[in-house]
C-alpha cells in the first residue's frame, strides 16, 4: 500500500504554489511550503513531489537549502515540478539534488508560468485551467 503523498514546493510569484495545490488536490497530498513550514518525516512508501519556479536558471535558493538538509529514506519515489517564463531548467536540478539524496525520480512536469520579472508580459494567463488539469493527471499516473 502506498503511503502518504507531500507536494513540496517554493513559490515567489504564485505560478508553482497554483500548480503544487492542483497535484495536492489530485491526490490528497499535503502541501509544504518550505518558506513557510518544516520538511515532513518521509517513510520509505510516501512519495513526493518536489518543485518550484525558475531564479537565475534554478530552483529558488530557500528550496535548494531545504533539500540539501532533508533526510530521505533510500529508494523513495519522487517527482519534479515547476513553471517557467524562458525554459525549465530548474527541473533538472530539481532532480539531480534528489538521485543525490537516494530518491527515485520516476517523472517530472513544467508549464508556463506568467513571468514576473518581465513586467507580467511573458506567459499572461498561466498556469491555466488546462495547464493544472494536466498537472492532475501527472499526479495521479505518478501516485498510481
């Protein structure tokens, strides 16, 4: 039987905090800001999601700290998230830092997100309706 679901995340703008309700939503995952709250206790059966926006080409540096100092059990299943106004590139990170930490990262997912530091012009509307809708089915195929 599986165990419980978190949706970890960091969120500067609101664009992955919007996608990270929808996974928890999808699957009755507990979200976790780690701006906000501590890293939860992961169980071997637990799976995790894990992601946040793009900051100079990476993850946000709160989320990359908590990472860092999060003891994980060997073997777990975890997943990458986040949004973008250029290209995913902290997806790969994302997933780097957790094979690092013993996870396994069986799937990973990025949309659009409305991009703040270009005055709001980049990605108007996103995530969107359809965006988090596909970001539910992700969810569930990586729950099972």
């Amino acid at each position: 039987m599986a165990g419980k679901v978190y949706v970890v995340y960091a969120s500067l703008t609101g664009n992955t905090r919007k996608v990270a309700r929808a996974l928890a939503e999808a699957v009755g995952g507990t979200l976790v800001d780690v701006r906000r709250e501590p890293l939860p206790k992961v169980e071997p059966g637990d799976v995790i999601f894990v992601g946040d926006g793009v900051y100079g080409w990476r993850p946000s540096r709160a989320l990359r700290r908590a990472l860092l100092a999060w003891a994980l059990p060997q073997g777990v299943r975890a997943a990458v998230f986040g949004t973008y106004g250029g290209r995913p590139s902290q997806i790969e990170v994302l997933a780097k830092i957790l094979q690092e930490k013993g996870a396994r990262v069986v799937d990973r997912f990025a949309c659009p997100g409305r991009d703040w530091f270009l005055l709001g012009l980049v990605g108007r509307g996103r995530p969107s309706p359809e965006d988090l809708k596909v970001a539910q089915e992700f969810a569930r195929k990586v729950v099972g």
